[in-house]
C-alpha cells in the first residue's frame, strides 16, 4: 500500500478517492467543489470504470495538478473501483466521494477534526435541489459510542451511512482493504461495520455533502425482494465476522 510521501518528498494530508462511471453531467461540478476546500498538497484520486461516455475528458479538463485519473481498461463495478482508488491513495487521511454529489463548504476540516480522535468518520448529508431525503434516520453524534447497537441497525437497515459522507485514517487500511471478494455493493456499509468494530468511529451530526438523485445513481435504489434482503443480511453478518477476525489479528501485530 503506498504511503503517505509523494515522489517529491511533501506530504499528503487528504486523498479525496472517487470512483467514475458515466457521471459526465455532474463531474466537473463536484470535482470543483472538492478542490475548493484541498491544500495545495491534497490529491483526488479518480479512478473511471470504463465509462462509455466523456466522464474522462471532463476529469482531465479540470486541469488540475492535484486530480490523478486512473482510466480501467474493462468496467469492474463502483466497489472494486473505490478499492482501486483507495489503493492508489496517499494521504493521511482518505475520503470517499461520489461523482455527482456536491461537497458542503466546510466538509474537509469538519471531518478532519473528528479524525484526529478517530479511525472512520460518518456525516450526514442533504439532498441537492428538492428531491426527497431517504427515509432513514439522520446519524446522531450521540451514537458515535453504541458500537453494538450501530452494528445491529445496520444489519436491520436503519442506520445512514453513505460512503460519499465518510472518511478514515491510513491506519484503519488494515481493516478496509482487501474488500472481501463477495462484496458488489455497500462498501459504505463494510467501512461502518469495520470503524464500529474497531469502536472507533465518529458520527457528525452536521451534513457535509449535497447528495444527487439521478436515473444514472449506482447506489441500489426502492424496495427489494425477500430473497435480496435475506442475502444482503447474510453478506453483513460475514463482514461483521471478517471484521473482528482483523481486529484480532492487528492486535497481534
């Protein structure tokens, strides 16, 4: 895993890792709204999953030394391209970004702040222009020290967090990557499970992001079947179990 010194020898405070698929519309956008708030030392890892459309160009005319875009040469799915990007990142501490979202200004020393105490960071967000907020309950800061009762409203569906609201320390690497192969969606949700197993994460109870609904969302949207959910419930019991079986072996390193 590469660290946190660039070839010039700076180091890198924040790598901001967005993974791109079809997002030509609402890239730039974002894109500008993150580099608002970076150092001159900060980077946004791009990694673009193939998209068939002009994501790419649009991530290179931003012409910014500080984007690195990584093009896939075949589409992997938005889960292997975070980890792809996660991979390639070389910050201090790593935030995870949407393509079509649009960061709150402020959002970077908020989330910074409640990293100096912890491994994961979780913020709420609000909704870009008028469309309906999800139904689930807002993150409360409050519950930042309920490991055990966080862990059970995710596993029942009723804790919110959102991988374009979160963000981590370099040492919490050892309990996020290698994502577990099985994994196809919900990284978000493997990210929470590991800061609560690690009862270390802090939930914001300010929203730093504008989040965007659009036709295009990879985030799996309406209500699911009973066979899915069942699925998807087995899915966070194995992560919980992966998740305590590196906590233990961390200590033991």
């Amino acid at each position: 895993m590469n660290d946190s010194t660039p070839p010039g020898g700076r180091k890198i405070r924040v790598s901001v890792c967005m993974a791109t698929y079809k997002g030509e519309p609402f890239v730039q956008e974002q894109l500008e709204s993150i580099l608002a708030q970076l150092g001159p030392d900060d980077e946004v890892v791009v990694v673009d999953d193939s998209s068939p459309d002009g994501t790419a160009s649009v991530v290179e005319g931003i012409g910014d030394a500080r984007v690195r875009l990584v093009k896939a040469t075949s589409n992997k799915g938005y889960v292997r391209t975070f980890e792809h990007a996660v991979g390639l990142s070389r910050g201090e501490f790593i935030f995870l970004s949407d393509q079509d979202d649009v960061w709150i200004p402020g959002r970077v020393e908020l989330m910074l702040k409640a990293l100096s105490t912890h491994l994961v960071v979780a913020s709420n967000f609000d909704m870009h222009g008028s469309a309906p907020r999800p139904w689930i309950p807002r993150l409360r800061s409050s519950d930042s020290g309920r490991h055990l009762a966080n862990l059970a409203a995710i596993l029942v569906g009723y804790r919110a967090y959102y991988g374009c609201g979160m963000a981590f320390r370099r040492e919490a690497l050892g309990y996020f990557v290698p994502v577990p192969a099985y994994v196809r969606e919900s990284h978000d949700l493997w990210l929470a499970i590991c800061g609560n197993v690690a009862g270390s994460i802090a939930h914001l109870d300010e929203s730093t992001i504008y989040r965007r609904i659009h036709a295009e969302n990879q985030t799996p949207a309406g209500f699911r079947s009973l066979p899915k959910i069942f699925t998807a419930r087995v899915m966070l019991l194995r992560l919980m179990a992966v998740a305590a079986v590196r906590k233990r072996n961390l200590a033991k390193a």
